[in-house]
C-alpha cells in the first residue's frame, strides 16, 4: 500500500455489503451518507442522518431518522438498467480518499443483453458548504445506442422499517438559463415535525444530449437525461443536490433556500476544489504521521477521518452519537463515549469543535436537572444516553433475544451515574487546556457546579462505617450491575466535587457577579459546601496497603477466572460465562481502575498504576469486551513501559471497524474507539503531558515505529511534536 | 331518506376522516381498501388489508401488511393538482352503495387559479373477480386547456410508519392491440416474504387524447394521460388493476398473472355487470327486510355487508379479524369474535363460508396444541389472538400509556382460555344446522375432541371442596382478571367435554375407522374419558337457589355499584373507577352469565334467564363496556318478554361504526358487533330457534316494526321468515 491515504475495495461482496458501507460513509460535520450504492442494492441500509433530526420511536424514545435519500442515480443502457446483481460485473473497485472526502467506484459491466460499459460515480458531500452534494457519473459506453441517467430524491426513507417522515409537497422550476429543471422535494418529520427540504439539477458535462424528462412522481421526483452513446465516447453528468432543513432556518423557507443554494453551483471542479481546500485546512492541524507503520498510518488517518465527518463545526445544539452519523447502532444517542474518548481530539485540535460540543450539554443542563429531580436528588445529572432534549432516552426494556414473551432491563439509564462528573471532567480539561475564560465563566462553571450538586445529593452516610457511599451504581464495567462503591464513580465525584470547589473559589475572584448568580441560582449556601467538603473527606474507597485499588466493594470476593484460557474465543466473557455468571466472576469489560488512573494520573504514583495494571490487565476481556478498553489499555501500557503491549491493544483498536473485528460494524463506526485511537498515539506513545507549567512530550513508541508527529493547540497556539 | 341501500356523505369533515374511511371501506373477501381518496390526503390511513399476508412487527408479533396502494389516481386542471386541500371545493358528495358495492365521489372544485371543474371518482373491488380493481374518474371541465390523469401502483406503504414491504421489481409492457401501457410493480413482505404483484392499465374512454407517457419512478410507477380540456365536455379515464400475491400462486408467476389478468378486461360497463351479478347473489340469501324503521333497515344492510366484504370466499386459512380488513386495529388478529359473533351469520347463510372460517381452526390445530404444550397441558388451547400460523400472538407487554418506562402486562393471551370452547361450539353448530356429515367427520369432530382434552387436561381437582376447578382466568367479561371458577368458562368446558363424548359415540357408529384413528391419534383411553366424565359432573359453579349463577367465585361479595348514578357518561366503568378499582366491583364489561344462557339456552329454564337477567343486566357497563355486549343483550332482553329495551341495545349496536359511538370506528369495523346484529334480528326479534326438530320462529318485533324478514339455510334448504 503505497498510497498512504486511500482506503480501497477490489471487489463487491455482498456479504460484507453493510460492513463496507460504514467504512466508506462520508460526510461534512452536518450530514453523514453510507457508502450504499447510487443505483441501489437489495437488503442496502442506505441512511442519510442529519445533526439533531430526531423523530420519536418505540421502546429507544427517540432516534436519528433517516433522511429523504439524496442519492438515487440510476444508469441505464439501451433501455437496460445498470445494477450489481444483474449482467456481469467484470471489475469493480471502490475508494475512498480521505485527504479529500471523495468516494469514487468504477465498474466495468456487461449486461444481460451483452452490452458492455465501465460506469464510474464519484461523490462527496461538501466541507466547504455543507447543504451541498455531489455525484458524478461517468459512462463509457462500448456499443451504439443510448444511454439514460435518472437522478431523484427520495422521501420514502424509513429506519430498518420505521417510516419518519410525511411528504409535504414536491414541485420543478425550469431555470431560465438551462436547459434543466431544478426539482424539489419537502418532507417533514411525522412527531417532532422537523422539515427536510432537497433540491436537485441533474446536469450533462459530456455528450450529446437526445432528451430531458420531469417526472413528478410522488415522494420521488426524478430527473432524467438520455444521452447518445458511442463506443469509447464518455459521458460525464453530475447531479447536484442541496438540502436545509428546519433545524438550519424556518420551515416555509427551506425549499427556496435549497433552490436557490443548489442553483448557484457554478461547476464540478469549483465545487470540488473548494472542498478540497476545506479539507487540506482539517488535516492541516489534525493528521497525525506515522512512518514505519503503512497500515497504522492509514488506519489512524481513517479513524481521524471518521472523527472529522462527524464533528459539528456550525451546530452546537447536538453530540456525537456512540455510532457517529454512519449507521442505526445506538439510534444517533451520545453517551459519555463523546466526553472521555472523543472530545480529547477536538479539545487539543479544534478547541471550536469541542466548545460546540460542550456547549449541547450546558443547552442540555434543564433535562439533567429534571433527571435528578425525577430520582429525588438535586443538580445535573446526565442521561446515560442523550438525544436533543437532553432527557433520558437509554432504552428501559429491551425484548429478550431467545423468549419473546421476556423483556430484559437495562439498568444503565438508571444507574450508571459516573457520566456528570465525565461531562464536568470534559468541560474542565477544555478550559485548562485552552485557557477560555470566557466560555467557562459563562457556560463551563455552571456545568462543574451543578454536577458538584448533584454529588452531593446523591451521597449517602453509612453511619455505621462513618463514611459515605456511592450505592447501587454502574461502572464504565457493564459486566458489573448494581455494585456499591464503584471506584471509578467514587472518586470521579470526590474530583468534580473538589473542583466544584475550586471553580467557584476562581469565580468568586475572577468573575464576582457569575460567582454570585450561580450560588443564588443553584443554592450553593455554606452548609451545601460543608457537606460537598465532608463528602470528599468521607467517600469510600478500598486500597490495598500495595496501592491496589478495589474496582468496588467485594470485588476481590468475585471469582478470579483466567481469561488466557479461554482463548482462542470469537465471543465476550460475558456471553461465555453467561450475564449472571459474569457478574460472579472478576471479569472485567473494560478496567474501571485503570480508566480512573488515565483521567486523573497526577493524583496516583507511578508504583500505584503499575500494581493496578498488573492486576487488571490479565482481568480484561480486551478482545470481546468494551470497544472503548484497547486505546486506553495502550496508553496506560506506554505509562508502565510496555509500548509493544501497547501496541497490541492499539492496533486492534484502529482495525475495530476497517477489519469488523467484532462483526457489528455495519450498525456504525464505534466513535469512541476511533477518538481513542488519536489518544493512543498522542497520549500513549507520544506520552504527551500537560501541567500548568505547560507541556511535554515523553515519547514511547513501538519498534518497528521510524517517526511519529502530530499537532495540537495549547492555550491558542498550534504545537507540533515531532519524534523520529 | 329514501333509499335503503346507500350510505351517504354530504361534506367532507377533515375531523372525521379516519373514521368515514372505515365506514367507506369495499371489498371483496380477498382484501378490502379503506375509503381514502384516490389523490391523498395528509393523515389519511390509506389501507388495503390482503387475507392472510401478515408480516412480523414489535410487541404485536405480527399484522396484516398494508398492501402497495392500488388507489393513487390524480387529477391536474392546466397542471394544477386537484385537491381537497387546495383551491375551493364548491360541493361534496360521497355515496356507498350497500347493494352493488360501489363507492362514487363528486366534488365541484376551484382551483387555486380559479379554474372550475366537477370532478367524480367511482371504485369497486369486483366480486366477480376478487383480483380485479376499478377506478374511473370523470371531469367535467368549465375551461379550456388540458387536463391530465395521473395513475399509480405505490409501493411505500407502511403500517402507521412500520414499513413491511421491499421493492422486487418493476416495469411496463406496450400492448400490441392497444395506445397505452400495462404497468407493473411487484414487492414482498420484508420478514414474512410474501410476494405481491400489481398490474395497471389507465384508460382514456371519453374525451380527446393529447398525450400519454410511462414514469418508471422507483417503487411507484405510473402512468399518465394528458386529455384536451373543453368547457362541459366530460372526459372519463378508467384505472384498472390486478392484484395476485404469492398465497395465491408461485411468486414467479404472479407478475405475469396481475398483467393477463388486468389485460383481460373488455371494459367498466362489463366489469361492473359482473360484478353487481355477484353481489346480487350475495343479497338474495343475506338480506334482511325490515320494514317501520329506515334507520335500522339501512343499518343492518351496512352492518351485513361489512361481513360480506370481510368473508372469505375461496380460502381456507384465513378468518376474520376483529376490524375485518377495514383499519389497524388489533393488526388483523381474530379472536372468538370470529366464532360467537360473526360465525352465526354464515352458519346460517352461507355455510361455505363458515366453513372455510373453521377449516382455518383446523389447520391451525398444530399451534393449538403447541401452546396447550407449551402451558404444560394437553389438547388444542387455541390462541387468544390468532393470525397466520395459529400461535398466539396477543401482546404480552404494553407500553404504559402515561409513563414511558413502565408496561403494562396483558393477560388474556395466557388465562382467556374460553375461546377453546367456543371454537368447539362453532364447529358443532355449523354441524347441527347444515347437517355437514362428511366435514365433521373428516375435521368438526378433531377440533370438539382435542379442545375436550384440553379442558379435560387444564381442570384441578380441589380435594377440600370435592370438586373441579378452572383457576386464574379471565372471562368474557374482561372487567375482572385472574378470577377462578367463572361461570361462562366452566360450563362451556363441561359442555365441551360433554359434546366430545357424544361425539366420539357418533362417530363410532357412523365413521368407526375415524373413531379408531382419533381415539390413537389424541390418546382417547377409557382412563382419560372416565377424567372427563368426572369433571363433567364435578365441576364447580355457585348457582344460588333462585337460579341466580355466581359470574366467578366471590364475585358477590365485591361491591355493588349502581352505574345509573354515572350517567351521562362518555368513559366506561373501567376508566372511572380505574382498573383495579373496577375489578373490586360487580360493574362488567359484558354479562358472562347471559351470554352463557344465550349460547346453552337449552339448558336453562325461562325462570332461570330471567332471574339472571334481572341480575347482570344494571350491573352491565353498555354504552362503554364491551361492543360485543348489546347485540347479545338485545337477544336476551326479547327472551325475557322486553323486546323495546331490546330494541334499545340493538339500536346501540347496528349504530356502532356508522355513528362512532365509541370513538374509535377510525381504527376499523367493530366486527363481533357487526355480526352480533344479525343474530339480534334473526334470534332475537326473529326468535328463530333450532331443535333436533326443525325450527321454529317466534317473533316479538318491537311496536315501530311493521315487517321482518329474513333467509336461512337449514340443513342445505333455503328457508325463509317473513312477519308482518
């Protein structure tokens, strides 16, 4: 692999059809499509989701509807329509262009009837302006006759058989100065009423035109375009798309706003070279370089490049969902995943991105409020799994897979409470690494401060042992539900109570009249400080006089299991031993402890990290437990100088989605796996440290590794480390 | 009103959409089409339910599909599209005629442009040819231009936003003989896999042609007709379609029969002659004269032919849903309404239909006994809620309608177990009456032994008490769950183990290798008989000494409750005392009592009806409770010599879905309803009663009437009442 920026495909196969369509999704920080083809395909999931287009669902709330389809192009020869599964297809290959964020395929076919042609698309949605799509095709034909190009939108889209959306109206404008029309078509969302509007020109670039049609089929307006065809003659045409929705500007506007947008698309190479541009500037400061390590070069670009399409750049109204933008996993929901495994990257490269992404969960802060009001508790207190309204919409029941008569309960929404202090964790790591006084004054405080409250309500005295407690809770270790005194939780809330603290105390010095405001608003008397400071004197946790920290209370009385002989195994420790069994076992999905010594490093030694990676290490179901564990295990591997162990769990962590390591990535790109990767090497292997005195850098890397560079903003200015 | 067979609209109120659209619901017996308008209408639930083509769905299991739309036919004024919601509509009339099944719609219409025109539409599902759909429409255009007719096949229909349908495929032919094109669509469920094909043709019959042309529009082809517009000069287009699904024939040869089929249609004069014929032959043994009372005479005419569209002609492995064909709810499942209330009217009119009604039991004998099985019996325990295969698919789990993270458990699916007997009941009464010998040998007799089995199996002996017992179930009256010894559950066990032993008896005499086969086949030993006589005789019922039977055990001591004081109401018993609150009462949904008298008249004295009339009747919830209830009461009430307060439920009942007393007739025809009319006249105002005999009818009309009549088939002879 020479091209150290391509990801490629030599043939279909349809087995790995809904895989391949993740891989090659692209998208703008607006809008994300999967690589499913122009033409369609049986049994396709061809899914456009747009940023914070919810529409209610049954038993998952809420979930991201899929939006009319932008894509339908279809080719036909002679009257015979092109498609993968009829005729020959004598080559295929497919690529995406992550430099650029072009998805190009070229096929050569021959048809039922014999007639042969090599059929190229390229597409990409533009960075430059993000209402705007494009697809090209590109025909040669290899026999005489004609051949017809037919473009639509297509508001028929459902979400594995949830229908989302109402036609509202469709239409067609001849453009004075064309000799096509302009279709449009608005949709709008059946609940939550969110309009979609689409306007599309199909345009000829190359060959001699015979005829243009206006179909107004309902639901699907459809252009078309028949073109003389001569062997060896190519034809080019491009259908143009732009698409707003209700969300972007008031709904009787979008459809001239969509007109209007794609009408004023001068060309192809314009548009293409200023999306382009727009890329070159995102790579610019977010490309990290690899040498020695052709496939982790190209995997980190991939995960980066996963990572850039979903980030909003213009929106700070919604997350990144735990599946990006590229697939129905988790319905579009957003989970701690975007705090502690993806807003590193923006925090450290796109401060702008990262504040947007703060700033949803400030806009969010009644929901939580409301959530902990709802559980008798006071302050914020996050949903496990947050939509656009910052309500709860982690699935209570699910059907059970083997009795359906049976309804399993998910907990997570209920119980796994560590997410406000990893959103206050969040918030606080962006201001100290962008000194943004500003934003934290005004937004970032509050967030600390409220979880802080909510800490401290949810507190209890355990008189007897004269200490208080975290109980009933989930960790980030799902294997283990409903445990008291889960280390990570416990001493996440001692910090954001701490920090509480020491923010209000920075207030009270720096911004007097916020400092004031916020403790009026949020009752932050003396007593309620009083308790925050006994809470954080008092919480429980277990250490071991070897530093060894209990991961929660009796976990050392769980069955020691000796995950190594079980391999090899295709499935978790979990499905092995059984959801029961598990939970009796000191099988760990992800290691709580570990995770806890990542965030908060400067507070344990380093004897302290070792004795617990020592213990932990060997009790992580690394390869079929969490997809979040491996990037942290390679960093927390580099701190006790292991980086070829790290490089273990990196590697499977950058091939999580590129090679389905775990067979789901058709349901989506697993988003904190591939904003773990960037912590891996910068973190990890590039063990770059930051203080108040500033930064440094305490490379570790593998081997076979000849150089490792990246870039990030300290403080407003751009770094670059650069280790050969 | 003077014509007696027509159901009439005179404006169109958007309020009460869904609702007309059920009462204009056609149909066939192969499928049935709601009355939404042929050009759309947001919010419109346009429906076309096929017998037997369900599809997997949450929570419900499965449900009928919503077929591809046969309906679509627009109509564009100089290219202004004619709608309800546009422009000014200058009049409205809608008409269904009960006699020839045929919906007509006028509509006077100004466009926004201010172009007039009257624009009509004309359905019908032929009888004649169940596969065969027609749609004309006329304009009678007051300007000069064009106008053009728009006709398509819609593949994206969905189930209130549940898609169940994928595209196959799609096209057109050119007729050789002919100007236009046949176009066709063909899909298939997307879990159920059932193929369904439509073929259309779009027929210009009066006025002058402009132009004509073929959308191959994705998944909704259509066809257009462009006609030269003159003022006064109607011009008239026919739709024709042809519907097949993979039920009927191979799914590889269902598009060609939808083509041949709509191909092979002459012309509507013929096609309408065909079919009125048929549904001439359906009213001339159906039809119920009532002569006093316009109201009811039209009435019952709608209420029969609503069973007459729903019926099944030529298949046996479908029955009838509780809202027929004509809306979503209950998603097509059939419960005992098919056999107690509907089953009657074609027991009695039209055998073969009722027994394609208890072939389809027979079939699903298999998922009886699975779930007997699966409950740890013995025997058939048929399914609560019964669709395609016979395994129970009433929803264990419903959300909770106030609070999203709590369900609500729906019992009748496991502890409703009376329908058992009630399809054994039907079986033996289809016997008696027609005298069917051969049928109850070869399958009647199958379903009376193994139902017998079952309640042989499921009785407990309490040794205390000395007697059998059928513990935590739930009755008719659904008012009260988890109940044990109800009364209508027990006899109706003890009459079905009794009529098994009759029948075994019978048929050892008439059909001894039969016998011999059934008595091996379900294990039939002397032991397991002599268990039946023994529950036979030992049964538990409470009948107190005036003849007063006890509903279930204890139900005299919960508290008594005057519903009269509650009047005037909207909300039934349950909604105001609420669902554990009404379970403390004697208030009832349905008298289980009477409707046991009404089912075992036989054997019970008058005395004893009229005590128990006396009884259950205030205690019942009529207007509210259950829409089974009034038709029955209406029954029981002339047996007690008070055939005005009959007159009272019957009116209640027959006005059930044409005036929406429940508020939910847009969710479909209430069916058991429907069907419990006829049996108010015929055994109620009729007095028709059957004996080993003959019969014999001793009428008690109510004063207003001044003639009724009816016909019956009895034992293969068309008999006739007729009182004056």
């Amino acid at each position: 692999m020479t091209d150290l920026w391509t990801i490629t495909e030599d043939a279909f196969e349809a087995a790995k059809q809904h895989h391949q369509e993740t891989i090659f999704t692209l998208g703008n920080g607006y809008l994300s499509t999967r690589g499913a083809f122009e033409e369609g395909r049986p049994g396709d999931r061809r899914t456009t989701f747009i940023h914070g287009v919810f529409d209610a669902a049954p038993i998952v709330f809420t979930e991201l509807a899929n939006a009319p389809d932008w894509l339908p192009f279809t080719v036909h020869l002679n009257g015979e329509r092109f498609s993968l599964d009829a005729g020959v297809v004598e080559s295929f290959t497919r690529a995406l262009d992550l430099r650029t964020g072009t998805l190009s395929r070229a096929v050569r076919w021959r048809s039922p009837a014999g007639l042969a042609a090599t059929i190229a698309f390229e597409r990409f949605a533009s960075l430059a302006d993000p209402h705007l799509l494009f697809i090209r095709c590109k025909v040669r034909p290899e026999f005489a006759g004609f051949v017809e190009f037919r473009a639509s939108l297509n508001g028929n889209a459902d979400n594995e058989g949830l229908a989302h959306w109402h036609r509202v109206g469709q239409g067609a404008e001849a453009r004075p100065d064309a000799r096509s029309a302009t279709a449009y078509l608005h949709c709008r969302t059946r609940r939550s009423r969110i309009g979609w509007a689409g306007a599309m020109r199909l345009v000829g670039v190359a060959g001699r035109r015979l005829s243009a049609a206006w179909w107004d089929a309902e639901n699907t307006p459809t252009l078309t375009l028949k073109m003389k065809a001569a062997p060896g003659r190519t034809l080019i045409v491009d259908k143009r798309v732009a698409v707003f929705t209700s969300r972007d500007l008031p709904e009787d506007q979008i459809v001239q706003a969509a007109m209007d947008r794609v009408n004023s698309v001068t060309d192809w190479p314009a548009a293409l070279k200023d999306h382009a541009e727009a890329w070159a500037k995102e790579w610019e400061r977010t490309d990290v370089v690899i040498e020695g390590d052709d496939e982790a070069q190209i995997a980190i670009r991939f995960n980066l490049f996963q990572m850039l399409i979903a980030a909003p750049r213009h929106d700070d109204r919604v997350s990144i969902g735990a599946k990006t933008l590229s697939g129905f996993g988790y319905r579009g929901h957003a989970f701690w995943d975007t705090e502690v495994f993806m807003l590193p990257l923006f925090t450290y490269t796109a401060p702008h991105i990262a504040r947007n992404l703060l700033n949803y969960r400030y806009r969010n802060l009644p929901g939580a409020r409301a959530k902990a009001k709802a559980n008798g508790v006071e302050g914020a207190q996050f949903p496990w799994e947050s939509a656009d309204t910052g309500e709860e919409v982690t699935p209570t029941w699910l059907p059970h897979f083997a009795d359906r008569a049976k309804l399993v309960r998910i907990w997570t929404g209920d119980i796994e409470i560590h997410i406000s202090a990893d959103v206050a964790y969040a918030a606080y790591q962006y201001w100290r690494l962008t000194g943004d006084d500003e934003w934290f004054i005004e937004k970032g405080a509050e967030l600390v401060l409220d979880t802080a409250k909510f800490w401290g309500a949810r507190a209890e005295w355990n008189a007897e042992a004269g200490r208080y407690e975290y109980n009933d809770v989930i960790g980030p270790d799902e294997y283990h539900e409903h445990v008291d005194n889960n280390a990570y939780t416990n001493c996440m809330a001692q910090w954001n109570l701490q920090t509480a603290l020491d923010t209000l105390e920075w207030l009270r010095g720096r911004a007097p009249t916020k400092a004031a405001e916020l403790a009026e608003e949020l009752s932050l008397t003396p007593s309620a400080l009083a308790r925050w400071r006994e809470v954080i004197e008092k919480v429980h946790l277990h250490v071991e006089p070897s530093g060894l920290i209990e991961q929660f209370e009796g976990y050392f009385q769980r069955k020691d299991v000796d995950l190594a002989v079980l391999e090899p195994r295709t499935r978790s420790a979990q499905e092995i031993f059984g959801i029961e069994g598990c939970n009796e076992t000191q099988a760990l999905k992800q290691p709580d402890v570990l995770m806890l010594q990542y965030l908060l490093r400067d507070y344990y030694s380093d004897e302290a990290v070792r004795v617990n990676y020592d213990y932990y290490n060997p009790r992580t179901d690394h390869t079929y437990g969490s997809s979040l564990g491996p990037s942290i295990m390679a960093i927390m591997a580099c701190d006790v100088g292991q980086p070829d162990h790290a490089y273990e769990h990196f590697i499977r962590a950058v091939r999580a989605d590129l090679r389905d390591v775990r067979g789901n990535a058709g349901d989506g790109i697993h988003a904190a796996s591939a904003g773990g990767t960037w912590q891996a090497v910068v973190f990890g292997f590039g063990g770059l440290r930051i203080s108040p005195e500033g930064w440094r850098a305490n490379p570790r890397l593998p081997k076979h590794w000849k150089r490792l560079a990246f870039k990030f903003f300290h403080r407003g200015r751009l770094q670059e480390v650069d280790v050969k």
